[in-house]
C-alpha cells in the first residue's frame, strides 16, 4: 500500500503513472487535486451549479477511459482536463439542441407574464448582468472558451492551447477578439487580470 502523503506530494505526472499501473488511490488524489477547478469552469460556461456538478464526474470518467492519451503541462493534467470538459459540453449541447428542435415541432404553449423581469429591470447591477450574459452568449463557442478559460480559469495561453487544441496564436488572438467584442457591447472591461504568465 502507497504512503498517502507521498501520493500527495507527487505531481500529476507521477499520480496518472501510477494510476493506469493499479494505484487507484492515486486517480482518487488527482480528482481531489482538480475536481473544483474542473467544475468552476463547467459552471461558468453551463451557467448552472447543478450541471456543473453531474458534468464533473463525467468528465472524470472520460479522463480515465482516455488515459492513455494524456497530455501533461509542467506535469499539469488540468489543462487535459479542460479540454475534455469542453467536449463533454458540446456533447451535451448538440443533445439539447436536438431535443428543443424536437419540442419546436410540439404545438406553442400560452405564454406567461414574468414579474421577476419588471423587478430585475429596475436594478441597475442585475442589468448590468444580464447585458454581460447575453454579450457573452452571441460570442462564438470557441471565443467563449478561451475567455472562460484565460480569464476566469487562469490558465496561461500554452494550457489554454493545449485545453483547446489549438496554437498559443490563435488563443491570444481569439482572446483579444472575445474580450473587444464584450467591452464594447457592455462598455466596460471584462476583467482587470491579464492570464498567468508562463515560467521562462
């Protein structure tokens, strides 16, 4: 049996060797290293705590049946991890949409008068909100990803690239672009934090 501290020292390099060699333990520690980050960034792109919290283990699932196509930042596996988060999403949502375009197709339902709209609209803040949530909604998928993940998430353009799958390049540049699109429609800055500078 492995020493429990000496699991939790280990990097995730260490752990994922060690878990696809038997020591279940060690998938149990890297769960527990980056299950909070993995769900913050489900809701924020999901806009909801309770799908965050059943995608979390999804995610993780998948993780595992894929172990063997890990790829690890400085001996990082959150960035991996993002990455299939942000698959697992887009599952989810193609599922969605086909299942509105089915009830679409269903006779309309009377609608009815919303009252929290008339106070809300009275709220300087929640307007506020609401207009980021729909500047944030007409960005492309991909422009909203990398928002999410560089500035809500933290993570530096190589980890965002390898959470994305694409160059360093384009993530800066889809950045830069996400961010021009949200100021302008909201006018004001989306965050004062610049991501996390990689180490030379």
């Amino acid at each position: 049996m492995s020493d429990t501290a000496d699991i939790e020292r280990a990097d995730d390099g260490e752990l994922w060797r060690r878990a696809c060699q038997g020591e279940a333990e060690c998938f149990g520690v890297l769960f527990d290293r980056h299950a909070a980050a993995v769900r913050a960034f489900c809701a924020r792109r999901t806009g909801s705590i309770d799908a965050a919290d059943d995608l979390v283990s999804v995610v993780f699932l998948e993780a595992w049946r894929r172990r063997a196509e890990v790829e690890l930042i400085d001996s990082n596996a959150l960035p991996w991890l993002y990455g299939i988060a942000r698959r697992t999403m887009q599952h989810r949502w193609r599922s969605a949409l086909r299942h509105r375009r089915a009830l679409e197709r269903l006779p309309p339902t009377p609608a009815t008068p919303d009252h929290a709209d008339d106070v809300a609209a009275r709220l300087d803040d929640e307007r506020h909100l609401a207009r980021l949530g729909a500047a944030f909604r007409r960005l492309k998928p991909s422009d909203r990803d990398v928002l999410v993940l560089c500035v809500w998430q933290g993570l530096t353009y190589a980890e965002a690239a390898v959470a994305l799958g694409v160059p360093v390049g384009t993530v800066r540049s889809r950045l830069s672009r996400a961010r021009s699109r949200l100021e302008a429609e909201t006018s004001g800055p989306v965050a004062a934090s610049a991501p996390r500078q990689e180490m030379p």
